[in-house]
C-alpha cells in the first residue's frame, strides 16, 4: 500500500516537472522591450512577466538612469529577468560617450547582457527632427567610428560583444558621398564591432539585405524584426510586406546569432502587447526557431 501512495506521489512529481520543462522549452525568440517602454515605465516588473508569458526567452532592454535597469540594480534585473525564465541578451546604450563607458560596460555586465549596442550615433551625432520625424546623423562618419573603436574595445575587454544598430540614413550616401554603413563595416574591425540589422530600416531605405550579407558576410550578429505595411509604417512580423522567409534563408550568412521583435509604434488601435503577440504568430508562420 506504500509504496503504491510512493509510486502515485513518484508519478505526480514527475508529471509537473516534465509540464514545467515543456513549458519551458516552449519559449524562444527575442523581443526589445522598447516596444513596451510606456508599459515598462508604470509598472516593469508586470510587464516583464506578461512578456514571458507571451513565449518570449531574451529581452533586449533600453531604459538605463543612474546605474540601473528600469529602475532596478543591475544584479536586481537579472535576478528579476531569471525568475520569469528571461534571459537579458542585448542593451541599447544611447547615452554612451567616451566619458562613460567604463561605467555603462561594467552595469552591462553585472546584468549579465552579451551584448553592448549603439543604437544611433553616439555623442550628439545623431538627430531626430520632430516635425518631420526624419533622422540623420552628422556627415563626419571617420569621428563616428573613432569613436565606435575606442568604445568597443572597452567592451570587449570586459567580455561583451558590441553591435551597432542601423536606421536608413547610414544607407544613404552623405554630403561627401560616403555611404556610412558601408564606411562602418569596412572600417571596424569584427574583432570589436559588428552589427544588429534592423531589417525594417533598411527595407525602408531602399536596400535589400541579403546584399549586404553576401558582401559583408558573418557581420550582423543580431537582426530586428518588424514587418513594414502598405502604407511604410511598422507592422507585427507577418502583417507586412517585408519577405522574411527570403531572408531567414540567409540567416547563416549573415552570421546572426539571435533575432528581436521590435516595433516602435502601434497604429489603428493596437496595443504594444498585441503586436507582440502577432509577432510571435508571424515568427513561427516563417520558420524563426
């Protein structure tokens, strides 16, 4: 009779524990929690966890203020992240300079991210113009990599890898007929520096990305995923035009490593949740894993 009521037990235990590794193998991809930065500003700790209910494995964080993490120490967040079953594999550092590096790659790393990434030019390089919502950066792209070197050996030092984040202006040639993100890639060593492609901005400058795979082949370590409607606004993966089986084919090309869903703004009434949702339907339709 024991071991009967022993062997019931046996059977229970091992039947939630098989549930939880199942569920836990059920979670894969990436997602930037800039998507829901409003959300993450009210209440990040609610949010973080509905994203891991989505499905989602690693997070690509964006919000960093007196050295910490959404208002979390950089131990705090990764703790947080861990017990929700997230991993934290990337962070956009807008804020970098050659002042403060040493201090942003030792958080970085006491967070327990990979990667350290510029997401625009850093250091008053990069412009945002409000009225007509068009960036640019400064037509100086050789103070632009100095710059991207010096960083990016600091980050290596401390064990991180640094990535720099496209929009489509560094696809368009400059006042001096440089095409900055092909001066970048040339120029930087891969030892330091590779690349997140986001896949949106460059569609939305007229380039094709499996082009610059094939010429910069191993280079882009990270992709942002996000699909582009009829209209050129952001779309769920999925609900655009963008071609991603087309690229997906190349991932091994292009040396990416991970993938982000990311989608700066929501339209026609949806809220950031749902298109990540979508999103994540939109990855699987494609074959992402």
């Amino acid at each position: 009779m024991k071991k009967t009521v022993f062997t019931k037990v046996l059977s229970i235990i091992l039947f939630f524990a098989m549930s939880t590794s199942m569920m836990a193998q059920e979670k894969w991809g990436g997602m930037t929690l800039y998507t829901v930065r409003n959300e993450m500003g009210k209440d990040a700790k609610t949010t973080l966890k509905e994203v891991a209910d989505l499905g989602y494995k690693y997070i690509e964080a964006v919000d960093y203020k007196d050295g910490k993490f959404y208002g979390m120490a950089p131990k705090e967040f990764k703790s947080y992240l861990k017990s929700l079953g997230l991993k934290p594999i990337s962070v956009h550092m807008g804020a970098m300079t050659l002042d403060n590096a040493d201090v942003l790659v030792a958080d970085v790393k006491a967070a327990g991210f990979k990667y350290f990434i510029a997401p625009v030019p850093p250091m008053g390089m990069f412009k945002f113009d409000p009225k007509t919502r068009t960036l640019s950066m400064e037509d100086n792209i050789e103070k632009l990599t100095n710059i991207l070197d010096v960083i990016s050996r600091k980050a290596k030092k401390a064990g991180l890898e640094f990535l720099y984040h496209n929009h489509d202006f560094e696809f368009k040639e400059d006042a001096n007929g440089i095409v900055p993100i092909e001066y970048l890639l040339e120029h930087l060593d891969p030892k330091y520096v590779n690349f997140q492609m986001d896949l949106y901005w460059v569609t939305k400058a007229g380039a094709d990305p499996i082009d610059y795979f094939e010429k910069y082949p191993g280079r882009f370590k990270i992709w942002h995923v996000k699909d582009m409607d009829e209209q050129g606004r952001f779309a769920p993966v999925g609900q655009g035009t963008i071609d991603f089986a087309k690229i997906l084919d190349k991932a091994k090309l292009s040396g990416m490593k991970y993938y982000i869903v990311e989608q700066d703004q929501v339209f026609d009434g949806m809220e950031p949740m749902e298109a990540l949702k979508l999103s994540k339907q939109g990855l699987i339709k494609y074959g992402f894993d």
